[in-house]
C-alpha cells in the first residue's frame, strides 16, 4: 500500500507540486483562510506598513500619560524584588562600565540607534532571502510591539538613570549622547517613562533568534545569538533599564511567535522559504 499522503480520496496516486510551482486551491476557499497563507511580500507595501506601523507606535507610545509619581513608585518596587531576588546587579554594572569612556560612549550610540538598523537590516533579508517567512516573522514583530503598548499604558516605569534616589548615573546625559531620544531636546518628545517592556530586547531576540534559526553560516547564527546579549547588556550598563523589563521584553516576543504560529499554522522559521505559486 502506498503512503497516505501520496494518494488521493479515489486510490490514484500524487505527489504535492515542487516549491515554486502552481497549487490551485477550491474556488470556495474562504478570504480567511487565503489569508492565512503565505504570500510574495511586495515592496511598496511593506515599506508603507512598516513606516505607517512604526508612526503609530511612536505616537501611541508618547501619547501615553508620562505618570512621574507612579513611575518612580514602580521603579522603587521593581528594585526592591530585584533586590529580595538577588539579582539587583544594575548598580554595580552601571558604575563599573561608567568608568570606561569609550566603552560608555559606544554602548550609549549603541542603545540609540541600532535597534532601528539591526531591526530594519533583517526585515530586508527577510524579504529579500526568505519571501515565505517573512509575513509570519514580521507578525511576530509587529504582535511583539503592540503588546508592548498595553505594558506601557497600565505600568508606567522609570528607568534606573531616572530614580532620584538609586545613585544610578545617567550615561546618556553624562556623555552627551548626540540623536538620542532619552537626552538632550529630543528627550521631551518621547515617554521617559516607558520602560516596561524593553522593546530593545522585545526588538534584538527577535532578530538574534530569526538570525540564529535561518542563517546557514555557524559565525551568522553565533552572530544571531550575540546580539540580543550584548543589548541586554548595553541596557544595564546605560541604566536605562532593569533586568526584569527585559523579562518583559521575553514575554511580549512569547505572545508575537504564539500569535504568528497559530495565524500561519507553524513558526516562520518552520515555513517554505519561498511561496508557492497559487492559481
């Protein structure tokens, strides 16, 4: 008897077509479920959504209440359970890494700019190498973010550099970190007090864990790897961030790889890497 698989309801044998190739579907197949199946991203699209997805975010993210008492309460109760946790390291790491300029300095560019260009730089070799992860992978990104909001709404919190009373030193301000959101003018136009998650590790565990589980070199997938542990990292040192936003930043990418799994019915990871043709 022949496999399963290979056959069809009246006994004749099959076989699925070749990735690349025509499947024509049943006429009544449902908007739903067309949907929720792969397609050949298209560039204007993309580059329109992720601009117009991004503005949103921006704007949903600052339009949040900056709620200052309640923040610094958060943050004095985040402290204390890092604390009763004895995991409250930030301190220490902040003053010990402070005391090397340039490598304070690199870390505070770091932690300005290359969420955005690391983010970005996958999301092009996504549609570029891998057109039939790349909506499913791109779901995941974008569910990871707009739970974040909810995180930013109901729990506002200041970052360590911020608590007038923690002796954390605010490297951004310090050293004068030229384009950065959290110093300087450009400070009073983003929500200081949003750092529960950290969408910087939410952002880099998303680009280390496609990097690590698609790239075929082992250097791009070690590469894949190093990158969300240096940003957590650079996170503490800064003091822009305690170790448990960046458990927030795990459980948020938690929910967009769900999410994205049950819309395409498997990780992107798991996809075809190119999308069959469909009639």
């Amino acid at each position: 008897m022949g496999d399963a698989n290979t056959r069809t309801l009246d006994g004749l044998p099959t076989t699925p077509p070749p990735t690349g190739e025509r499947v024509d579907r049943p006429a009544g197949e449902g908007r739903l479920a067309r949907l929720r199946s792969p397609r050949t991203p298209r560039l204007w699209f993309e580059i329109l959504l992720i601009a117009v997805s991004y503005w949103t975010y921006s704007l949903i993210r600052n339009a949040v209440p900056e709620q200052k008492a309640q923040a610094l309460k958060n943050a004095d109760w985040i402290w204390q359970a890092e604390h009763s946790l004895g995991i409250a390291v930030e301190h220490t790491v902040n003053h010990a890494v402070n005391g090397v300029t340039w490598l304070i300095v690199s870390m505070n560019y770091y932690y300005a700019t290359l969420h955005f260009i690391v983010t970005i730089g996958v999301l092009v070799w996504l549609y570029r190498w891998h057109p039939g992860r790349y909506a499913a992978a791109r779901l995941a990104l974008f569910a990871t973010t707009g739970v974040a909001l909810i995180g930013y709404y109901f729990y506002p919190l200041a970052p360590p550099r911020l608590m007038p009373d923690g002796g954390f030193v605010d490297t951004l301000i310090k050293h004068g970190t030229w384009g950065s959101m959290a110093s300087g003018n450009l400070a009073s136009m983003s929500n200081q007090y949003a750092a529960m998650p950290s969408m910087h590790i939410g952002w880099s565990l998303w680009c280390g864990i496609t990097i690590a589980l698609l790239a075929k070199p082992l250097w791009g997938k070690a590469l894949g790897l190093l990158y969300p542990t240096v940003t957590l990292l650079v996170i503490v040192s800064t003091a822009n961030h305690f170790w448990l936003d960046a458990v927030g930043g795990v459980l948020c990418l938690s929910f967009g790889f769900a999410l994205a799994g049950v819309w395409y019915g498997t990780l992107p990871h798991r996809l075809s890497r190119v999308v069959p043709a469909v009639a």
